[in-house]
C-alpha cells in the first residue's frame, strides 16, 4: 500500500471483525526503525490458521475472506530489511486472555520504506466506523531532534462524553484535533 | 492474442498452465494493493515483483498473465504456487517499457 496508515487500517478492520473490545495500535520510532504492533482481544485464531495467515493463497481461499492485509505488511516489512509476526490465542484455547498480536519492524533509512502516512485519520476512520469499540493508539517518535508522544484512549473519553457516540460528527472532530494538537507540542502561548 | 503466442516472440515461459487465454490490454504495476484494484481482467501484467503476493493478485484481478520485465525469476515455491492456481507467467529481457512497447507491436 502506498501508505503505512492504510495497511495499519486493514489489520484493526481485522481485529474488530474477531469481535475485539479493544484495539491497540502503537507506533514506535527510534533512530532508523519503526515498530508497528496492533494488538487486540479479538476471538485470536487457531493455531493452524495462524500458521496460513501470511499465505495470500490461504486467506482469499476461504470462506472468511481475511484479505491481503497481513501478507501485503509483512512484504512491506521486509522490503525495508524488516519482519513482521503473527501471534495469537484462540478464545477456544483461552476464555479469557484471547487475541491477537501483529508485530512489524521497518527500517526508515531502507529506500522501500513506505511511508506512514496520514495516521491521524486512520484512527478517526476507526472510531467512526466502530464508535463501540475501544482503541487505544500510541505513537512514540525518540530521536535527537524532538521526543514526541501522541496518546489517545477512547476508554477515556467514552467515559467523559457520558453516553454521546463516539461518532458524532464533533467528537471525531474534537480527537483530530486533540491528536493534531499532540503532534505540534506545546504551543508557546503562555 | 493467446498468451502462448508471446513465446519465442521475445518472451520466454516460466509457467503456462492457461496458454490459451486471451489477453486484452496491458497493466503495469509493482505496487500489489495498486495493482489488485486496477489491473482489469485479460490484461498482461508487466512487474518486477516476484514473491507469491504477486500469483495471489494475479489471481484476484484475474489477468491473463504476469510478464516479468528485466529477466526477473520466479523463486521455485512461487513457480509451484503459479502452476498450482492456474497462473501464466513470462519473462521478458527488457526493461518495463520497452517490454510493453514489444506488446503493443505484438497485440495490434
């Protein structure tokens, strides 16, 4: 995909597709890598599923159409020197601690970096799309010009918006901008 | 124009399980997800990629084949994959464009 927000896109659909409540997506940069790794507490797939999940050929074959999403990562990871991996526990195995963890590392400096992207909207077109589900979305940027941490938790806002959608058109446009806000710093207004 | 007909006319075979399909019009792409929504059915796809993402979008878009530019090879366990799902593929010596220039004299 010509953007990494888009590929990060198709994964969470995956995850809310297994029924997750809760989605994590945390970015982490550091020197010349960054790790992307979407979590959930979806219903996690069986071992044997797990083992087909990057064959493109295993996924549009079956009836559960899980897509190109995870095969086309995990070449975008690697093309940058990169890997991505795949773990997971079924709800048949564990009742309880059940999910799904998606690791990549791409290597920035690789000139097959694809770009991140707009991640921002990635996010609000998640909220949108499952205002009821949780997402909790973390970006960490560590290098010598500018430490950057961009947080947000929609558990926390459920909880101040006392019953509003997470989906009325203000609220997704109050967390663009409240994360937009996260990217530029602290503002030297005072 | 049959896909067997562009061998020995500057391409050479990789897998040919479907020789006799009919190829109508080009696509050239190397981005897979670009590709899968554009590339239109029958088209030749001409790309440099060549891991088993590139048989599975094939098999999506349902190209007639996949031509390989710049003497790009199938590693082994995609060629077996290629045969399996039925996929053309070629390869050509030259570089995309003038791979696709050598199809338009050939296909009008």
């Amino acid at each position: 995909m010509k953007e990494l927000s888009l590929n990060i896109l198709d994964i969470t659909e995956n995850s809310t597709k297994a029924g997750a409540t809760l989605t994590s997506i945390l970015i982490d940069e550091e020197e010349n890598t960054l790790r992307l790794t979407i979590e959930d507490n979806g219903s996690g797939m069986s071992e044997e599923i797990l083992r087909g999940v990057t064959d493109p050929f295993y996924t549009t074959r079956t009836t559960r159409k899980v897509g190109m999403g995870l095969p086309l990562l995990k070449l975008a990871a690697e093309q940058t020197g990169g890997f991505m991996k795949v773990e997971s526990v079924s709800k048949d195995v564990d009742p309880v601690h059940h999910g799904t963890k998606v690791e990549a590392l791409f290597y920035q400096d690789s000139i097959d970096f694809t770009p991140l992207g707009d991640v921002v909207s990635t996010v609000c077109t998640l909220i949108q799309g499952h205002p009821d589900t949780d997402f909790y979305f973390r970006h960490r940027i560590l290098n010598q010009q500018k430490d950057v941490l961009v947080e947000l938790d929609t558990r926390q806002i459920r909880e101040v918006l006392d019953g509003v959608p997470l989906n009325e058109y203000e609220v997704i446009k109050w967390i663009e901008e409240y994360v937009n806000e996260q990217y530029s710093g602290p503002q030297d207004t005072e | 124009m049959k896909v067997s007909e562009l061998i020995n006319n500057g391409f050479e075979m990789i897998t040919l399980p479907d020789g006799d399909r009919e190829i109508d019009g080009v696509y050239i792409g190397d981005l897979l997800s670009w590709v899968m929504g554009r590339a239109r059915q029958d088209n030749a796809w001409i790309t440099i990629m060549s891991n088993i993402n590139v048989i599975a979008v094939a098999t999506l878009a349902d190209t007639a084949c996949v031509i390989l530019a710049e003497n790009v090879d199938l590693p082994e366990d995609v060629k077996a994959q290629a045969e399996i799902k039925d996929v053309n593929v070629l390869k050509s010596p030259l570089p995309i464009y003038e791979t696709a220039v050598r199809l338009k004299e050939l296909l009008s």
